[in-house]
C-alpha cells in the first residue's frame, strides 16, 4: 500500500461486538489474522480500564504485530457546551482516556465536538475552551487530539478547520472520514480541507460491487487526496455495510485499499 498502512476501526465490528460474538482482544486477533497492522480502539468497548488489562491488551496486540493507535471516545460530556463548567467538566472527563492512550502506546484520542449550533461562531469559541485545557493535559502525555468530521457543524470541513486554527495548539489536528459528510456537501472536497490538519484518516464504506469497487465513494479518488496532502499515516478500515457480514466487508475494503494505492 506504498507508504500509506492499513488499520482497522473497532466499530467495523460492532455488530459483533453487541451480539457478544468478539471483544476488543479479538478485535486485534482479527487484525492479526488478516495482515492489518494497525488498530483503533473503541472507549465504549473496554470492558475495564484497569492497568492489568491494559496491559494485557497491549501485549496481546505485540505479539499479533498490530500498533494500538488511538481511541474513539464518546459520551465523555460535550466539550463545546453553552454551560462553561459543562465544557471544562468534559476536558476532565477526557482526561482519563488520555491516560489510557498513553498506556497502551496510541498517539491520539479522537473526541466529539457537538453542541447548540445555533450560531456557529459562539460555538467554535466555547469548543476552543473546551479543547484548550484537554490539549494541555494530552501533551504532558505525549498524546495528539483529533476531531472527526462526526455529525452537525464538525462535518461542516470549513468550520472544522477554522476551529482547529482557532486553537492554534500542535497537538490538535483533524480525522478526516469519507463518508461523514451531509447529501449536499462534495464530500472529495471536503476531506481535502481537512488532509493539511489530518492526523488520521477513516475510509468509510459501506459496499463493494462486482468489480470491487466501493458503490458510493471513489477510493482511488480519496486516496489520491490523501496522500496529495502529504499523509503518511494510517488508513483505517471503517465498515458500516449491510449486506456484507463485518469480516467480508472489512477484508474486501482491505484490497480496495491495497489495489488502489
């Protein structure tokens, strides 16, 4: 896949995950089995946060050769809300999956920015001083903090991308995800404005036709992009499909992804 690696998000297998078929452990087995060297975590999926399973899930990850990358964290609270105690009361909540990260040698947390979005100005400034006091606890860390394009005005790459200006802090950056986007936002735009901050990337897709190909997004197109912008990271494996069982959809977007690099 040139200089570009494959990864795989946690939530490709949710379904499995909530029938009680797999948990995180075999969640990187999986990645093991099928030659994905990278793995991206799920906060909700830890079924203890304590030390010794962390450090056991660690080394399970070592000797199936997967990187532990980051963490995909929800409801920790709303970083922008309109109530400041709320907002910082978030920052703190976040704290903990920073440790975590740091634990099992992940370079970033992934966090939500959603709120009132009334007037979006008001709320790239509350989301500023959300961010600001989690940056300064995820450096002390050595951990990165990115924000996905992941609904409301955080899909909105313009406004995304003059938050993160906004908050000028080099351990903030962007998660670009391709399918994230409203019906009427050019989403190969889109991800375009985002790659510059990026410090990982979600390929979403949802089917594969007879050719391989996924039926509603360019890979070729978006991996072009991707690497245009100078990414040189991880790709993550983001599976949402319905008509493939999550292990078939995963290992056809894992030769999408190595046909088209």
């Amino acid at each position: 896949m040139s200089d570009l690696r494959i990864s795989l998000a946690a939530w490709s297998l949710h379904k499995a995950f909530f029938a009680k078929e797999i948990d995180q452990l075999g969640m990187v087995d999986t990645c093991g089995e099928l030659g994905i060297g990278g793995f991206e975590l799920v906060n909700t999926f830890f079924p203890s946060p304590q030390y010794a399973y962390l450090r056991h899930l660690r080394k399970r990850a070592e000797d199936q050769g997967v990187s532990l990358l980051l963490i995909m964290c929800d409801l920790e609270g709303d970083l922008a809300h309109v109530e400041r105690e709320k907002r910082l009361g978030a920052a703190r909540s976040h704290r903990k999956w920073v440790d975590i990260a740091a634990v099992l040698g992940c370079h970033a947390i992934r966090v939500n920015i959603r709120g009132d979005e009334s007037d979006p100005a008001a709320m790239r400034d509350r989301a500023a001083e959300g961010l600001r006091p989690l940056l300064e606890y995820a450096d002390g860390a050595g951990v990165d903090v990115v924000i996905e394009n992941h609904g409301g005005l955080s899909s909105d790459a313009a406004w995304l991308v003059s938050l993160i200006e906004l908050v000028n802090d080099p351990r903030l950056g962007t998660l670009p995800d391709f399918g994230n986007f409203p019906p009427e936002a050019d989403k190969y735009n889109s991800v375009a404005t985002l790659m510059p901050r990026a410090k990982a990337v979600s390929a979403k897709c949802y089917d594969f036709g007879p050719d391989g190909e996924e039926t509603r997004i360019d890979f070729a197109r978006m991996l072009s992009i991707v690497k245009d912008a100078g990414y040189r990271g991880y790709v993550g494996i983001e599976y949402e499909g319905e008509r493939l069982p999550e292990r078939e959809g995963i290992v056809a977007a894992k030769g999408l992804l190595e046909r088209v690099c």
